[in-house]
C-alpha cells in the first residue's frame, strides 16, 4: 500500500487545490475573513452557526433566556378550563411555572401532562404540578448550563437574579436553538 501511494502522491498533485494564499493568524482576522466571504458559499445561517460555537464560551443564560416579563405564570388555585389551557396553548411554551398567591414558585406544570390526561375543568393547576425543578443563575455560563443538564436530566431551569429573584426560564430547546439554528 504505501509502495501505490507514494506512486500514485506525485501524480494527484496537479489536481489538488492549491494552497490558501491567506491564512489568518488571530480570531479577529478569521472573523474577518468569514464577513467577506460570498454568500454563495458561506450562507447566513452558517455564519450564525460559526459565531455562535465560536462564542460559546462567552456567553451567559441571560443572553438566552427567556425573561420573566415574556413569561406565562399559572396559579396554583387556577382551574384548568378551556381559557386558561387556551392560554397556555397559545403561548407557544412547554413548561409553566405555578405559584402561589405570594408568586412564590412551587412547581412546573408541563404541556404533555397536560396532553395525556383527562382534565376536568373543576381540576387545579397545582394537581398536575411537578415539583421537580432546577434554578440556574442568570451569569452561570452555557458551559455550566450543559453541566447542570448532565447532572440533573433536567431540561427546563428557571433562571434567578443575583438577588435570588426569578428572573426568567432557561431550556434545552433554547441552547440547541442558539448552536443549530
């Protein structure tokens, strides 16, 4: 095999590629280079992708994140009629938070338990209430977040303030939204 290889080396040469006449030499450079290439061959979804991999170490949850004002809360004494499952629908969401009436944070209803049973309208939110949760910090960075998805199984965390406040949610679906597109 080698003996064919360095046979066949020499003859292959001319239909190589030759080699870049520009190599950058810093990430700002490499940047760069990316802006000015065509879209034909490199397309805005791919350079989208590119930055962020590239600033994957970087970024924090609250980059991420979905803030608390864009949230959608359900209380634990809510029925879950026909209005109030039509909002949670609506939102677009998977997973809601259930607080008190003090929107203290008790649990998690999700969609597909929701999906599954048979729900009466004289049921309340804090029957089908999941009380296993994790928090993650708002500065944590994705490094930690992918941590804390290994360690826990979890997928949804709500996300805290430095003074311990809620100040979003923060999901798998998120992550690989930010790295795939």
């Amino acid at each position: 095999m080698r003996k064919f290889v360095a046979w066949i080396d020499p003859k292959w040469n001319k239909y190589r590629a030759p080699a870049p006449k520009y190599t950058p030499k810093t990430l700002n450079e490499f940047v760069d280079v990316m802006r000015r290439t065509p879209k034909d061959v490199l397309s805005a979804r791919d350079r989208k992708k590119i930055s962020a991999v590239m600033s994957f170490d970087g970024r924090k949850v609250k980059d991420i994140m979905i803030s608390k004002n864009n949230m959608v809360f359900v209380y634990e004494k809510d029925f879950l009629g026909p209005l109030t499952l039509d909002r949670l629908y609506k939102s677009g969401f998977m997973h809601f938070p259930v607080v008190d009436n003090k929107e203290h944070v008790k649990g998690v209803i999700h969609t597909d338990a929701l999906n599954t049973l048979e729900i009466k309208k004289t049921d309340r939110a804090e029957k089908y209430l999941d009380k296993n949760f994790q928090y993650l910090y708002e500065d944590d960075s994705l490094n930690k977040v992918i941590e804390e998805l290994r360690r826990t199984g979890c997928f949804y965390f709500l996300v805290l303030n430095e003074k311990e406040e809620l100040a979003g949610f923060f999901t798998l679906e998120m992550l690989l939204d930010y790295l795939i597109g």
